[in-house]
C-alpha cells in the first residue's frame, strides 16, 4: 500500500515536470519566470559564461600583410626556383630589426611549392619578387595605409579608408629628392644620440636614389626633427620630415608593416 | 612521425608563451620536460592535455588562460585561412563548414578574454608555416586541431573548482567535439572513432598536428638605435 502511494506520488510529480515543460514549450519566451520543475531534480549549473553568437568574418578591403623574412634568401622574378634572381633579402635590417617584407600575393609552382609575391627593399624602389614561403615567418596584418603628398607637403594615415592623421611635412630638396613609388614601413627607432631625428624614427622600404653610397644604403626614414621651422618645405635629404608632436601622434597611430604611397 | 620534420616545442615556442601556460598548469619540472618533447609526439600532446599533478596548485584563471591560448590558435589559423583565401575557394559544403568554426572559435576567445580581463593576455604572433595556404594542409590539421582540443578541455574541465566554470567548459568542451566530429566528416574520416575519448591518448592525431601549432617569437620590429643610418 506504502509502495503504491509512493508510486502514484513519483508519477504525478513526473506529469507535473512534463506538463510543465510542455507549458514552456508552448508559450516560448513570454512565458516569465522559469520553467516548473519536479521536486528533487536538480537544475543544470548555470555557466559562468556563454559566448555570444558567431559574427562572420568581416570584410577587410584595406587590410594588408606582412611577413618577418625568417632566413636569409633571394628574391626571384617568377614562382619558379630557375627563375631570375632579382634580389637578396636578409633576415634583419641595418637597424638591427627584424625585416619584414609586404605581402602582394601567393601561389604555387608546379611542384605545389608554396611562394610569397612580396614588396622589396631595394633600388630600383617598389620592386616586387617571390620568396619561397618557407623563408617567410607568420603573417601580421594592418588596416592603415601612410600616403606622402610631395606636391603639397602632407602626410596623412589612414585607417580602413578613412584619414585619421595629417600633418605637414619635409621632403628631399631637389638635388635630393624623395622618391615616389609603393613602400612599406618596417622598423621603428628611438632613443638617439642626437636631436637631429626627433624623439622617433620610422623606417621605410624606400631608398634614395641620389644618395646611393649613403651609409646603410640611403633608406629613407620618417622622423621628428630638430629645426621645426624648417616645415613644411624641401629641406631634408630625402627623409620625410615632421614637428616632434606630430611624429609621436603618428606613432601611437601607425603599426609598423604599414603600407607607404609617396605620390 | 613517418617521414615527417621533427620539431621540438622550443624550436616553434619561441617567445616561450606556451611553455609558460604549461608551466603554470604543471610545474618548472615538467616545462623542462617539454622543452625537448618532440612536437606531435604522443608523450607531448599526453602531456598538454594531461591534468596536472599538483592539481590543489592550479585556479581556475590558469586553467582559463591557458585554454586561451588554444582558442587563440584555432581562431587564427581558420581567420588566416580565410584571409589568405583558401575557403573561399573551397567548395561550399567545406566553406561553410570552415566559416562556421572559425566563427565559433572567434567567440570563444572574445569571451575568454572577457571573462580574463587583464589576465588574457597579450595574443602570441603565430606562424603557420603555410599550412593555411592549401585546402589539403588546412583541414587536415583542422581535424589534429578540433581533436587535441576536445582532449585539453576533457583533461582540463574536471580540475576547475568553480562548478558554473565547469559547466562553462562543458559547454566548450561539446562543441568542440561537435567540430572535431565535422572535421572527420569533411575529410571523410570516421565522426566517432572510439567509445570513448581518453583525454591522454592522442596519438592518433599526432602525425597530423606535427608543425602546423606554431606560436611563434614576434618580429622584433621596433629598436633602440643611437645613431640610425636614414638620409635625414
């Protein structure tokens, strides 16, 4: 008699749990309050977290690569090892940095050897070649893009399309002068001896095609200055230049691998 | 390791950032040990998804942030893959397929890192070696991938003292193995190979993972440098 009572009391507290959930089911979320349990059953933990819905990738139109040139190499004008060399790329910079190279594009030789389509430092300037992938480190990214106006003197950095920097500027004089074309950013320097640069250097895979015995092979940088009333105007030999504070705003703004027009 | 590069933890682990979650779960001793563990090895993938010894020693923002660091490789080596535009060529079944994960492994790094604060971390430069480059070379260490993380979070989930962050793993823990069951079935692999999954026996995806989990040392990009050689 006891066993049946327990029996009928487990069943009914059962439909009760069923019942409810149905109930729940039914409304959906204007239901308030939680859903009725049966006695006894315990409810799930709640998580401490639960993560919020999958957004898709974005699309990133302004977004460009870069690669650390992990060992030294040669550059070769096709994705072919017979193909002609067009430069040595090596592993770290006159700095002392890390090289890296810009990343243009990728694809496979005939024997599915992956290559790298890159943007070099060397003269002539904007020259391209192809590395083997397997000389190139992990890809970085930046949305920004730093373009040079010589004709008006300005320097302006913009991110995903939209400008979020501009300043005037120092360009080579004429018998030196800055030279146009697509380049790159690829180290930052600080801390010098002297006050010539400013607080901060950035250098370039631009080089000066006037200044070619220039120690260090005549890179051109982008760095403050100690003679700010000099700008904007043609004065330097071929770096571009900037007012300190300016040169300091753009460095909390610009990641190095940033891509560089000078137009 | 048939035929395939040996490559030992520290030659990729540069910058030391998954040694150092593994010493924190483990213990100098056993982060010595994985200093020469060769990458892809049973012993090693036994070792990262083993819970630790001194189990009393371990909290729970360890557990989390080394788990963060998975999350952050699986997330970035489906965006890479996206980036560089293999999926995009894939079929659509495979495309979908990969554009799913990677969003789901992009919102488990967005609410770790949430729920870690500053704990999170700075994210490691990874190096990917062009594994994402190839339709072939991305899904088949997709699979190594979405398996040695159902293993870490089934070694690592029991050991969380916290019962709402346990069930919060659980909650990961499912999924990934939903993943890793979807990456079998993209490459047309068994879904469900055994019975029941070991957390310690990985040997069966270790071929697969050998040098494709790279966290790499970041370029040293910035310097101090007295006297910089620039045309001024």
């Amino acid at each position: 008699m006891r066993l049946r009572r327990l029996l009928v009391v487990a069943v009914a507290a059962l439909v009760a749990g069923v019942g409810g959930a149905a109930i729940g089911a039914h409304s959906g979320e204007s239901t308030p309050g939680p859903a009725p349990v049966a006695a006894g059953v315990p409810q799930p933990v709640a998580p401490a977290f639960t993560p919020g819905h999958p957004e898709p990738l974005r699309a990133a139109p302004y977004r460009s690569s870069y690669a650390p040139v992990r060992v030294a190499a040669v550059a070769r004008s096709a994705p072919d090892p017979g193909a002609r060399v067009v430069a040595r790329v090596d592993a770290t910079t006159p700095e002392d940095t890390t090289n890296i190279v810009l990343v243009l594009g990728r694809r496979a030789d005939r024997s599915g050897r992956l290559w790298v389509k890159v943007r070099l430092a060397t003269l002539p300037n904007s020259r391209t070649g192809w590395l083997p992938r397997s000389t190139l480190g992990g890809y970085g990214s930046v949305d920004t893009r730093l373009v040079v106006d010589l004709r008006r003197l300005t320097a302006t950095l913009m991110r995903r399309g939209r400008p979020i920097f501009r300043a005037r500027v120092g360009v080579g004089r004429p018998q030196w002068p800055t030279p146009r074309g697509e380049f790159y950013v690829r180290n930052r320097l600080t801390k010098f001896a002297g006050p010539t640069y400013g607080p901060l250097a950035f250098g370039t895979s631009a080089r000066s095609t006037h200044l070619t015995d220039w120690p260090d092979g005549g890179f051109i940088g982008i760095h403050g200055t100690d003679e700010p009333q000099l700008l904007p105007g043609r004065v330097s030999h071929g770096c571009i230049r900037m007012r300190n504070a300016d040169i300091l705003r753009l460095a909390r703004l610009m990641p190095i691998g940033t891509p560089l027009t000078i137009a | 390791m048939t035929g395939e590069p040996t490559l030992r933890l520290q030659d990729v682990d540069r910058d030391e950032a998954l040694l150092e979650a593994v010493a924190e779960l483990h213990g100098d001793t056993r982060a010595d040990f994985l200093r020469t563990a060769v990458i892809g090895s049973g012993v090693l993938l036994a070792a990262l998804a083993a819970p630790p010894a001194a189990s009393a020693a371990v909290s729970d923002t360890q557990i989390l942030t080394f788990g963060l660091r998975f999350e952050r490789l699986q997330a970035s080596f489906y965006t890479e893959a996206d980036r560089v535009g293999t999926v995009g060529k894939m079929d659509p079944r495979k495309q979908r397929w990969a554009e799913v994960l990677g969003e789901h492994e992009r919102a488990h790094v967005r609410i770790i890192k949430k729920i870690l604060g500053r704990k999170a971390g700075k994210r490691p430069f990874f190096d990917f070696h062009g594994v994402t480059e190839s339709e072939d070379s991305f899904t088949r260490t997709t699979v190594a991938m979405e398996d040695l993380t159902v293993a870490l979070l089934a070694g690592v989930t029991p050991r969380v003292h916290d019962r709402r962050l346990t069930a919060a793993l659980f909650g990961l823990l499912t999924t990934e193995a939903r993943h890793a069951a979807w990456a079998r079935n993209i490459v047309n692999s068994t879904p469900a190979v055994r019975s029941f999954d070991e957390p310690r026996s990985l040997s069966d995806v270790s071929r697969t993972v050998a040098h494709t989990h790279f966290i790499a040392a970041a370029p040293k990009m910035t310097r101090k440098r007295r006297k910089p050689g620039f045309t001024g």
